[in-house]
C-alpha cells in the first residue's frame, strides 16, 4: 500500500476515492470499502482512502480515538486498500473551504467517490453530498446496522456501527460488544516503561504501558492477549487509577502468563478479550494482592489457558 500525505504526491491516472475519517476500521467502514474495492476492480482503478490523522472529532471536539495512525494504516492494509492518503488534521486544514477540498479530489482524478451518508466536509461543515457529486458520481452507503438475527445481543441490533456508539461501549467497558461492532477485538498498543514495581511486590509483576492520552481506554480489570517481541501471551489487565492507593493517573498495566524476561522499551499490542471486574479500592494490600490472584485465574479461565 503506498501511504501519502498530500494529495499532490498520488499517483497519475483516474481512481475511486473512499472518504472519511474511519476511525476504528469498524464493520461499516469495512462493508464501505468492500464495495469501494469492488468498484475499483470492475472499472481497472485503484482505490485511494482520504483519510485524517487525528480524526476530525478527536481535533474538533476532544474526543478519543479508537486506532492511532499506526493501527489505521494496518487496518487499511489488510483490507486490500492501494494508496491511503493521511492528511493531517489541524487549524490550517479545519480552516479549508468545501471549495479547497473538492479541488483535492478533482487533483486525485476521482471518477467515482464513496462516502457515508453522514459525510460532511470544508470549514463549518458546509459541503455535503450535492457538492461531491459535482466532482464524480457518488457512492452513498448508508450507516451499517446488525441484523436481529445476527447480533450476537439484541441491544447491538438496535442502531448503526459508528465509531461514537463504540466509544460509549468502551466506556462502559463493554469490550465484547466492542468486538461486535469492530468485527474484532478491541486493542491498544504502548510502550513499556518503568513503574513503582509494586506488582512485583505483591507477587504479580506487570507490564506499564504508556500510550496517547486522546487513545479511549476502558477501565476495569480485563482478560486480555498481548503480542510481545517474544510472541503471544494470555494476560490479566488493569486499567485504572489505583484506587487502594490514593492514585490519580490513569495506568494501564498488564500481568503476563508464563513469561519470563524484560519487556521495558517494547511495544506492546494488547487485545481486550473478556471484562473481569470493575476497579475498587481495597482496605489494605494483603486484601489488593488476595484480588489479583482471584483476577489472574478468571483471566486464564477466560482465555483457555487454566
């Protein structure tokens, strides 16, 4: 996949042109590129995704973001995507009018643009549909809903995926009906640093991972798979203020199963599997450490590995 980020560097020649921020390469991202990358194959053109880094509401409104650039571009990868193009999203760009924008898709030769119908674009939000049309014909899929009978929870088959809705769930620290809408587990990547060892202390060292601030994180304590240099492991993870000790920031910590050696510097890619519990303060370390141990084995039920 060739990755650009000015609309100047793509490549000669007609293409189809999938817009939006695509924050989560959720299932109606993914059914909106499908069809994307169907239509680019039927008509010999390669697909380009516009996309922005931050997406525009993590910019414009301060909310957190479901995959960093890293994540996204991964994604777009595996889904086939040829040219992804990752503009980024700051003052100068929220400043541009519809007009600057509908010249960058007329420089990208778009012969056919897919959107969502949600989609709109230039400073104030002031393009729509009608606008893009007067590039290229337009694609319009409508917001993806999970039929009845396919939703694994009635309550997942009551409204569209959008990457909002999945933000609210993680919130909740619902991770499965996360994994639901997302077509996958939902995870987080950061690097290991150093932390005050109190896992070691109590019998059960931990991994601290640093990631962005803007990255949504669900608290609680959770089963989880980790992807290490070293390969895969089950994991129990907390992902909380500390409570029992009088914390205030946020740590995200992750005990390895059956892992011997030294993790500060990697990164680290975990995958949320199954909630075990909802973080609490405690009356004394002895009662934290009796806890963790009590999480540990309902995390290595949940994984298969008890």
């Amino acid at each position: 996949m060739l990755l650009i980020n000015d609309p100047q560097d793509a490549p000669p020649g007609p293409k189809v042109v999938a817009v939006g921020s695509f924050d989560g390469l959720h299932l109606g991202h993914q059914h909106l590129l499908r069809q994307a990358l169907q239509d680019a194959h039927a008509h010999h053109m390669p697909l380009l995704v516009y996309t922005f880094d931050p997406p525009s509401k993590v910019f414009m409104k301060g909310e957190g973001f479901l995959t960093d650039l890293s994540e996204k571009t991964e994604l777009l990868r595996g889904l086939g995507v040829e040219i992804a193009l990752i503009v980024p999203f700051n003052e100068a760009f929220a400043r541009r009018d519809k007009g600057e924008f509908l010249g960058d898709l007329r420089g990208l030769e778009a012969r056919l643009i897919y959107v969502g119908e949600d989609f709109r674009f230039g400073r104030g939000r002031s393009g729509g549909l009608e606008d893009l049309a007067t590039v290229a014909p337009i694609r319009v899929l409508p917001l993806l809903e999970l039929p009845q009978g396919l939703a694994p929870r009635p309550d997942l088959a009551n409204g569209p995926v959008k990457s909002s809705r999945i933000r609210e769930l993680l919130k909740a620290g619902d991770v499965e009906g996360a994994r639901v809408l997302l077509g996958r587990p939902y995870s987080a990547r950061g690097i290991v640093v150093e932390g005050d060892h109190l896992g070691s202390t109590l019998g059960f060292p931990t991994a601290n991972l640093q990631v962005s601030a803007m990255k949504v994180l669900p608290l609680g304590v959770y089963a989880v798979w980790v992807q290490t240099h070293q390969g895969e492991y089950g994991a129990v993870a907390n992902v909380g203020y500390r409570p029992t000790l009088g914390g205030r920031v946020l740590r995200f910590e992750v005990h390895l199963f059956d892992f011997e050696g030294d993790l500060y510097g990697q990164e680290l890619t975990v995958k949320f599997g199954l909630k075990i519990r909802d973080e609490m303060k405690f009356s004394s370390l002895e009662e934290l450490k009796a806890q963790i141990a009590r999480d540990a084995q309902a995390a290595r039920a949940a994984l298969g590995l008890a």
